[in-house]
C-alpha cells in the first residue's frame, strides 16, 4: 500500500520508470544499516573525532 500512495503522485506516464529505480534499490533494516556504516568508518584517520553508535 505504502508503494502504491508513493506512485499514486506520479503522472501515469512516469510510474514504470519509478518502479524500475525501486527495484533497482537495496533496502536495509536498521540493524544492516549500522553494521555497514560501522563497517566503512574507519576510526584511526583522525584522532579528533569519536564515533558512538546510538541504540
């Protein structure tokens, strides 16, 4: 339902390009969302900066 009310503001002719770019997305929970942050930051470039994860 949530897809369909997002599309519904799209003029008919551009819905098949959306769908195609919502396919072409990766959706994430939030538990991957931060291990694949955690997993790119590295924490030893600069010493002035601190990195807590928030829960």
């Amino acid at each position: 339902m949530r897809i369909q009310r997002f599309l519904d503001q799209f003029p008919e002719r551009l819905v098949v390009p959306m769908l195609d770019k919502l396919e072409a997305l990766t959706f994430l929970t939030r538990a991957d969302l931060g291990e694949r942050l955690a997993g790119t930051l590295n924490f030893d470039t600069v010493e002035s900066v601190n990195v807590a994860p928030l829960i």
